[in-house]
C-alpha cells in the first residue's frame, strides 16, 4: 500500500500542491490525471524524494522512500524520458542505473529485450526517437523487477503498437500484483486499463475513486468528457 | 517481481559502504560511456608532448633565468594545463547530470545526495590522476623528442608526486564548482576566467601573504612555475609543497561541501 497523506509544496507564493491525500492499492493501475501544472509531476517528484514537500508524508509500505533499502527493486520511475545522456548508448545508460542499484548486469539485456530495443542497444540516445527513448526509460524502470511502477506519462511519443505494448505490460503487471499509478492525458486510453482514478486541479485533490464511480457520474458521456467537466475550474495555466 | 519487497521493514539500514560501491561503479560506467573522457584523456598526453617540444625545440631558453630547457625542468610544465582542463572535467561530472536530467534518476535509483557525490568525488579523483599521469609521460616524450639534455632530474620523483596530489585534487575542485554553479557553460567560463584572468588580477593587486592562497597561485607553486605576473615578492611569498597542497586540497574540500549543501537544500 503507498500512502500519500496531506501533501503540500509550494514555490514562493504558489501553492503547487495543496494538501493532497491518496492511497495506492496493490494489483491496480490507478491514473494520475489533471490539466497542466495540476501538480501531477510535482506530485510524483514528492513521493520519490525529488522534491521535499513542505508537509505531508508519503510511504511505501510503512517507509518512506528514503528509507526503502533497494528502492530500485521495490518502485520503478519514469518521470522524464528525456533525462538521458545523448553521447551515452541505450546499453551504458541501463548499465549505471543498474550499477548504482546493485542489480545484475544481466537485467540490462532482459529489460531491452522486454522493450524491444535490443537492436539499438549500442547505439546513441541521442538518435533515438522520443518513443525510444520512453521505452529505454521504461527499460530503466523495469530493471530492478519492482513492485511498483510510477510513470508520468508514458505514453508520449509512443505509436500504436508503443501504445499497445505498454497497455499489455501495465495490466499484466498489476495482474501479478505489482501497483501502478501512471500519469496520462490519454483519457481514452487510460479508460480501458485503469482500475482507479486520482484526478487534480490546482494541486488538490478532486476525486479519488474507481474508475467506474467515475464512470457512474455521467453514462451517457466519455471519460475525457466527465474528467474535463471535473477540471475545468482548475485549467489555470500559469508560469513557473 | 517479489511482492513482499514493500513488506520487508528495513531494520537494517543499507550499508553506507555497500551504496558507495554501486554509486563508484556507476560513476564509472557513465564515466567510461561517453566521448568526453577520451577527449580529456588524449589533451593530457597532447598538452604534455606538445609543451615540452615547444620548449625544447622553439623556445630553447628560460626568458626569466636565461638558462637552456632541460628535461628535468620542463616535463611538468605541461601540468598546470592539464589541471586546468582537470578542473574543467570535474565540474562536467556534476553539471552534465544536470543538463541532461540524469541527476534525478541516479537519486531516484540511491535517494543520498551524499552517496552520489561522495562517489562523484572518487571518480573526479581517479580522472584527474589518470590525466595528470598521462600528462607527465606526453611531458617525457614530448621532452625526449625536442633533443632536450636531459638535466637535473633529481627532484624528479617528489616533482612527479606533488604534480599528481595537484592533479588528483584538481576534477575534485571543478566538482565543487559544478556542484555551486550547475550549469555547464557557466562553470567552465568561471574556472577559466578565474584560473586565467582573476588570479592573475588578484597577484597584480594583492599582497603574497594573499594571493598564494588562490587555488591557481598554489598550483604554479606546487610546480615549481611562475606566471608572467609573478614578482620577486610573490614568488618569495610561495607556500613549501605541503602548504600548496593544503591550499589546493582547502579550496576543493570547501567547494564540493558548499555544493552538496546547497544541494541537499535544493530540490532535484
């Protein structure tokens, strides 16, 4: 179970978070889902000690992440595909996040295969696409075998099949038990594999609820259009 | 997948000395991974034999004392130039992790800014010692191919020692000043224009007791060579090894502590 409890972070005067309150159930996929500068990447910083939050707690079975002895093995993260070098391979750039993990090196090889990249292995990031790029980054998130995957927005940059693969893998993962909480604006997308829903705007928390109490809310209507009802006083776009 | 991983409580904290290992071979890999590192190494070996034939071949005599170029007084000339490029390779250890977004996931991977840098230090060490010795052999090639005599070469081994203490502690200064800075561009410009421009003001301006406290100034002293804006007064003003050293290894300590202060303050 992870908790999220009373999270808040602000940067000067805006809030950015505002008392955000969660729970992550294991065996589910549940989506993150808000407008721009919601605080979802905020959010998911916060609960992997990127960020401090100015109160709150975030734990993972008890622990914060701080405390998870192998946090590789237990939460793998995706938060910015592009966070790569681009002199580096696909291979190398697997390899020192394995390193520094203490995982085997034999994982690297599983995980491009897993993702289909074994082929451009050895060839530069920096050549790769964005939906390389967000396979080798979820590559990186697999390698320790965790129980946990955390992914803000996976989904960019990939195509059809991209898309496909990654449904397939999310769902079969928490089928085995993992959790997942992915972060999307692929509504759409997100409706046929979600369990649950985490919706924001303006750092709060909207609705937390399976995804079919959200559905309840309006039949007649798509998800896309009930969660844009739900933001819609909360799409305020403003700069950093 | 294990998943009673979340369920297993860390009544043991991970071993300090086990999480410094992974990080180092880390570094290492990233170190070893990417076109920069061999680019810094080559310079090395190329500013080492380059120096010392220009002195040996073209230059001939020392301009100050006017006697011939030995062997043994050049081949660690080139030394203050590989420290130079050095301290520009450490702070890129630091601030390419930042341009390129890598930093957060090394943390997210082993959530201890002190572990990350504690073995970004290591590296930053073992690179600066690794250009420093390279540097020193282009320097002996460089002098043995000029035709150069070979001269006095009896203080050779400590000179050998005392340029790779400098060249060691240099990747671990430019760390500290990547770690302050945490941007590429600008944290080259100000190594450079520091080591190039500022202390060369500062020995114009200052009295010796205070300039052969700059970083730079003890790196010439720990060389046993002088800047063209060196006088009588400032080269008599020069710390013995020991002191260079501690100058050099004061100036890197409190950098990368100022920087992973500010770091751990920061978010990533």
């Amino acid at each position: 179970m992870i908790n999220v409890s009373h999270l808040t972070k602000s940067y000067g005067e805006r809030t950015v978070v505002d008392d955000l309150s969660f729970e992550l159930a294991g065996g589910r996929i549940t989506g993150f889902v808000g407008p721009n500068g919601a605080g979802k990447s905020t959010t998911m910083r916060m609960m992997v000690g990127l960020a401090r939050p100015d109160t709150g707690t975030v734990t993972f079975g008890g622990s914060n992440y701080a405390e998870l002895r192998d946090p590789a093995r237990a939460v793998g993260v995706v938060l910015d595909a592009r966070a790569m070098h681009p002199g580096r391979s696909a291979r190398n750039h697997l390899r020192a996040m394995a390193a520094i993990s203490s995982l085997p090196s034999a994982r690297v090889d599983s995980v491009l295969h897993l993702v289909g990249l074994e082929t451009a292995a050895d060839q530069r990031v920096g050549g790769f696409s964005l939906g390389m790029r967000q396979r080798l980054a979820i590559a990186g998130a697999l390698l320790g075998d965790p129980d946990v995957l955390m992914l803000d927005e996976p989904a960019n940059g990939l195509d059809p099949n991209g898309i496909r693969w990654l449904r397939t893998m999310l769902t079969d993962f928490a089928h085995a038990g993992g959790t997942v909480f992915v972060s999307s604006h692929f509504i759409a997308e997100l409706a046929t594999f979600a369990h649950d829903l985490v919706v924001v705007g303006n750092g709060r928390l909207i609705t937390a609820e399976p995804l079919i109490a959200t559905l309840d809310r309006d039949r007649s209507r798509s998800l896309e259009d009930i969660l844009v009802d739900l933001t819609s006083d909360a799409a305020r776009y403003t700069a950093a | 997948m294990n998943t009673t991983t979340l369920l297993r409580p860390p009544s043991s904290p991970s071993p300090i000395g086990r999480d410094l290992r992974a990080a180092i071979r880390s570094e290492w890999i990233k170190l070893g991974s990417i076109r920069a590192t061999p680019i810094f190494v080559g310079l090395s070996i190329a500013i080492g034999v380059a120096m010392s034939l220009i002195l040996g071949a073209i230059v001939k005599t020392d301009p100050y004392d006017h006697l011939p170029f030995t062997i043994g007084n050049t081949f660690l000339v080139s030394s203050w130039l590989t420290t130079l490029f050095a301290v520009v390779a450490g702070t890129l250890l630091f601030t390419s992790e930042v341009q390129h977004g890598t930093l957060a996931s090394a943390l997210t991977s082993r959530p201890s800014k002190p572990i990350i840098i504690g073995a970004k230090v290591c590296i930053a060490a073992v690179l600066g010692f690794v250009m420093g010795t390279l540097g020193i052999v282009g320097g002996l090639s460089g002098g043995l191919a000029s035709g150069m005599a070979t001269g006095d070469m009896s203080g050779a081994g400590s000179g050998v020692g005392w340029a790779l203490v400098l060249t060691t502690l240099a990747p671990v200064l430019g760390l500290g000043v990547g770690l302050i800075v945490r941007h590429s561009a600008a944290a080259v410009t100000s190594v450079l224009v520091w080591a190039l421009a500022v202390e060369n003001l500062v020995r114009g301006m200052a009295p010796a007791s205070v300039s052969r406290l700059l970083p730079f100034t003890a790196a010439n002293g720990l060389l046993g060579t002088r800047s063209a804006a060196d006088t009588p007064e400032t080269l008599a003003a020069v710390f013995s090894s020991v002191g260079n050293a501690a100058v050099i290894g004061c100036w890197a300590v409190a950098a990368v502590a100022i920087g992973t202060a500010l770091l751990i303050r920061q978010d990533s």
